[in-house]
C-alpha cells in the first residue's frame, strides 16, 4: 500500500529555485547512513518534470521518482511513495532487520525537518556537481556534448536553461563567475557551444567569453 505523505517544508528551497540562474534545486540531506539528495528542475522548459520530485538515494544509488500535488507556492508538495520505493529508503538507511517495526511515516516527517529554506549557492551548486550523472540524465539537452567550445548569438528564440545549467555541471568556475556570464549572455540574447569529449580542443576560459560579448 502506498504511503501518502506531504513534504511542506520543500517550499523555501522551490521558491528560491524558481528565481536562481539553474531553475532548480539540489540539496542533500543525512540521516544514519542514508544520504538522501533531493531534486527538483523548475525551468518552463522542464514541463515534463516540474512536479517531479527526484530522491537521490546515494549510498545504494538508486533514484526515486515522486509526482508532487497541491499548490506548491502555498507549500504543498504531497506525493505517493509505493512500497518498493519504501524498501529502497530502508535499504538507503542501512537498517538492520531485527523484528522491530520500523515507523516509516515518522522518518518522513524526520526527512521533512531537516529540508533547509534556503540553500547558500556554493553549496548548491556542490551538490549538482556532485550529483552530475543524475542531473546530465535527468535536467540538461544534449548530454553527450559536455566540452564548452564559445558563444553563439540567437536571431531566434531565447537561451535555454537546459543549455545554461552545463555551466555549472561541466565547467570549474566559480558561481559568481558563472553567474555574471549566464546574465551577460541573456542581456544580448546568446547561448553557449558545447562538443562532444572526442571534440574537445581546450575549453576557452568563461572569463574571456564575458569579455567577447
């Protein structure tokens, strides 16, 4: 039987999300030996998974997939977890079976306290390098072409945040660097080029792509 359970605290960090530069939120969370890394892409370009939770369950890693419900800016973020996804948290916990029940709603409310309201950005954006596969398969286009090659302007369109979001994942420039380059390339309307590994001739330095726009 599926568990219903409400992860209201989620609305602090999916509130900053909706505004930051990656349109999303990563954050992770530790409880015994489980290490629970919580997902959520926000981008207008993400419709297929906006009201998708995605739980990182890194110690065994496996990742859970929850549809949220409720009006997520009032704080209501209420999902289904069915029973394999339960065993799988268990599993991520390292509990031992040992004939005591396990109060598995209780852990939820657990994993619910400790979601933070805000995320500092450094830490953010630790957790999504550090979590890069999931994030590649999961929140980026054209994950196999991960070498920065330059800037290209758009007579068409805007930039993408599933385009953008590479900045993060795939180059080691500080965020604030990052930052002022993803805003310098909205202002004049531009994206970034990206090759596949096999392509790769040396990615240019962020810092003279600014430069050059």
């Amino acid at each position: 039987m599926a568990t219903k359970f409400n992860f209201t605290n989620l609305q602090g960090v999916y509130l900053e999300g909706l505004v930051s530069d990656d349109k999303m939120t990563a954050f992770e969370i530790n409880i015994n030996k489980g290490r629970f890394v919580f997902i959520m892409f926000l981008s207008e370009e993400d419709s297929a998974r906006r009201d998708e939770l995605y739980i990182h369950l890194r110690r065994i890693n496996k990742i859970i997939k929850l549809k949220t419900y409720g009006n997520h800016l009032k704080g209501n973020f209420e999902v289904w977890i069915k029973e394999k996804e339960k065993e799988d948290i268990i599993s991520e916990l390292g509990l031992q079976k040992n004939g005591t029940t396990f109060d598995f709603k209780l852990f939820l409310e657990q994993l619910n306290d400790k979601i933070p309201n805000t995320i500092p950005k450094e830490e953010k954006i630790k957790t999504i390098r550090a979590n890069k596969g999931v994030i590649s398969e999961l929140g980026i286009d054209e994950n196999d072409k991960i070498i920065l090659i330059g800037t290209k302007h758009l007579s068409i369109g805007t930039p993408q945040d599933k385009t953008l979001r590479k900045l993060y994942l795939y180059t080691d420039s500080e965020v604030e660097i990052i930052e002022d380059f993803i805003e310098r390339l909205k202002e004049t309307n531009s994206t970034v080029a990206w090759t596949t590994e096999d392509k790769r001739k040396g990615a240019p330095d962020i810092r003279n792509l600014i430069n050059g726009l």
